[in-house]
C-alpha cells in the first residue's frame, strides 16, 4: 500500500533587500532582538529608537564565533520562552554573520519556526551571509556543520552600523566582494581595482552589486547543487586554513583571501587563468589589506584537511575556481599532486 501526503506546497519564499537609511520599522506582532554584547552596547539603543512594535524584546548573547554552537542555541530559545514570544513573533538578527546564523537556524526550530529578518552589521554580513538563507552552528567536527534552511522575511542594509566596525573585521567582508566579483563579473571587478570603500557613495554600490551577484546566484541554485558552488572561490582551502591554523587566528574573510591564492595558483597549473590576470586578484585583494600567503607546515596533512569540508561529496572535491576574470569553473578529480603544489606555491 502506499499512502501519498500531497501538501501542495506553493510557498513564496520570496523576499527584498533594502539598502539606505534604515528609519523606521514597523510591525504589528512582538519582536525579539537577537545580538551580541559588544553590539548591543554600540547600537542597540539607536535599533530600538527605530523599532515600532507592541513589545521589544532582546536576547543577548556572548561575542564571538566559539560561541556559534547548540549550547548558545538554547540559551537563545529559553529567552525567547521567557519572553513569551509566539508563533506569530517575529525575531530580528542583529548583528553580524554569526548572529544571523544563530537567529535565522533558532528562527527555523522555535516552535517549529517563526519569521526573522535580518539587519546586519558587518560588511561580511552585509554582503554575503545575511541573504541566502543558509543558517545554524559549529560543532567540534566542524563549522555549519548543524542548521537548516530559512530565508529570512527581509534584509536591511544599512552602511551607518559600519561606522564602529575593526578595520580588520571590514577588510575581511572586502574579501568576499573581491570573491564574488573576480568570479561573476568582470566589469565590477574593474571598478574595484580603483574604487575607494571609505566614500559612502562608492561602498554603497559595491554592497549594492555584491548582492545582486549573490542574489542571482541562489535564486538559480538556493540548495547548492550546481552554480551556488561558484561562491566557494577561496572557501574550500580557507576552510581548511582555518582548521589548521585553530579557529580564530585569522577571520573568516582573511582565510578566504590566502585561500584565493592557493585557488589561483591551481587555476594558473590548469590553464585556467593567465598568471597576469591572478596578479591582478591578488592586487585587488592588497588594495584591502589582504597580502598575507598562507604557508602550511604540512601541504600532505593540509591536503587531507581539504576532505573535512563538508562541501566534500563521496571523497570528491569541487574546486571554485577562476576562469579569466569574471568567470570560474568548477573543477573535481584534479590530481593530488597538482592541489599540493598549488597549496604550496600559494603559501610563497
Ligand atoms: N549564512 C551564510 O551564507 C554565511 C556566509 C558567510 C559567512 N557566514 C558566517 O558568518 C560568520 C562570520 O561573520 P562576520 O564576519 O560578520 O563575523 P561576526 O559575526 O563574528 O562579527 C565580527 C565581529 O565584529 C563585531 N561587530 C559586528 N558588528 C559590529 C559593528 N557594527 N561595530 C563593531 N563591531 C561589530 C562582532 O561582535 C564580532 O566581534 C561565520 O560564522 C560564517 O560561518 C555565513
Ligand atoms: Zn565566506
């Protein structure tokens, strides 16, 4: 016998990201604020002194990536019981990409779901974690190993919230615009080899273009199984970098930026891109204080670290990688000797 369970699901996941002044914000339900500490004393006053809602509520937490784990995960659903939110509640996340993975996967479980939006404050979460709706936490295994999912309801970008944010925690969000542009688009690439992100004017078109790559980019593919994959130009030896080098020597951003040069230098060994043309990646990646070259101790232990990522399917690896510029090709079942020197030559 089978029994078929026809949900006929036609849900509009469908969603705007706005960019410029973030004024005001209005709902009619109760909201929770999620962030972290060192946000909230920045510029929580100021979140809320725009918020119109029957009830804000806040659920603060710890800073920092340690502590994008379950245990905080449930520290953050027990606050949103204490604060009696429902199932017509809505969370906001506020905060950079760790708060938003927080917010967006608690958003997926509480109470078998409830609706978020996302207002972030890194140029990171600005420009590539905050819309696309993947979610969740580290555990020991590794990162995002746990999540689901969930688009959030909106997006609002707002530039003022950088005003206060590291410089190394800004040139690591530049990392993955230079990413996205040295892969989808070579027009904005040329631009950025020039652009000053100091003016307003100009990080606000460079946000602005960033996202509209990776908007296209998950509309085509929201579930990874083919162009997503694009995104990782710089991921899959970045995140092995990070491994390696123990979560938290370098940012997020930065392990990208090393990894974009070991990606380079497979990509010049394939015939892929000309070695001129991965000069100027690297060059654009300078301009963001992004010159550093990852040396391994070991490229044969580096190279296995390179299975751990869990964009690894059947022992197989996909490398994102440049094709010219503004393109990239998908590459697995490259030899092991080629992906060691290339680990190597990208660490001189
Ligand atoms: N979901 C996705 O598609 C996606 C994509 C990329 C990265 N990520 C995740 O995002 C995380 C990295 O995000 P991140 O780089 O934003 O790191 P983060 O969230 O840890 O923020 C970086 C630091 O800046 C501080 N900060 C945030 N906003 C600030 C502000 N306006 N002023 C001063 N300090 C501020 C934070 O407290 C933190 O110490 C990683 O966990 C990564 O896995 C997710
Ligand atoms: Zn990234």
């Amino acid at each position: 016998m089978i029994i078929n369970i026809n949900l006929n699901k036609r849900i509009d996941d469908s969603y705007n990201i706005y960019i410029g002044n973030l004024d005001r914000l209005t709902f009619d339900m109760k909201v929770a604020i999620v962030t972290n500490k060192t946000i909230a004393a920045l510029h929580l006053e100021k979140l809320r002194s725009l918020i119109v809602a029957p009830e804000i509520g806040e659920a603060i937490i710890e800073d920092g990536e340690q502590h994008k784990n379950l245990a905080t995960i449930g520290a953050i659903l027990d606050r949103l019981c204490d604060l009696r939110l429902d199932r017509k509640s809505l969370l906001i996340a506020f905060g950079g990409g760790v708060i938003g993975d927080m917010t967006g996967f608690c958003a997926a479980i509480y109470q078998r779901g409830v609706s978020f939006i996302q207002i972030p404050t890194t140029l990171l979460a600005m420009v590539d974690a905050s819309a696309g709706g993947k979610t969740g936490v580290n555990n020991d295994y590794g990162k995002n190993l746990i999540g689901a999912f969930n688009q959030p309801k909106s997006v609002h970008i707002d530039t003022k919230w950088l005003t206060s944010l590291p410089r190394r925690e800004f040139n690591s969000g530049a990392a993955e615009i230079v990413k996205m542009a040295a892969t989808l688009d070579r027009e904005f690439f040329e631009r950025l080899e020039s652009a000053n992100l100091s003016d307003e004017r100009e990080l606000i078109a460079a946000i602005a273009q960033s996202i509209h790559l990776k908007a296209d980019i998950v509309m085509r593919d929201e579930k990874e199984s083919g162009a997503r994959a694009a995104l990782n130009y710089g991921h899959t030896f970045g995140h092995a970098i990070e491994k390696e080098s123990g979560y938290g020597a370098y940012l997020h951003g930065e392990c990208v930026a090393m990894g974009m040069i070991m990606a380079n230098r497979l990509a010049e060994a394939l015939e892929l891109i000309r070695e001129k043309e991965a000069q100027r990646i690297e060059r654009a990646l300078e301009r963001f204080g992004l010159s550093a070259r990852y040396k391994t101790p070991n490229p044969e232990a580096f190279y296995d670290l390179l299975f751990l990522d869990k964009k690894t399917r059947d022992n197989k690896i996909t490398f994102a990688l440049p094709r010219s510029i503004g393109g990239y090709s998908l590459v697995s079942d490259i030899p092991k000797e080629l992906v060691i020197s290339a680990i190597a030559k990208g660490g001189e």
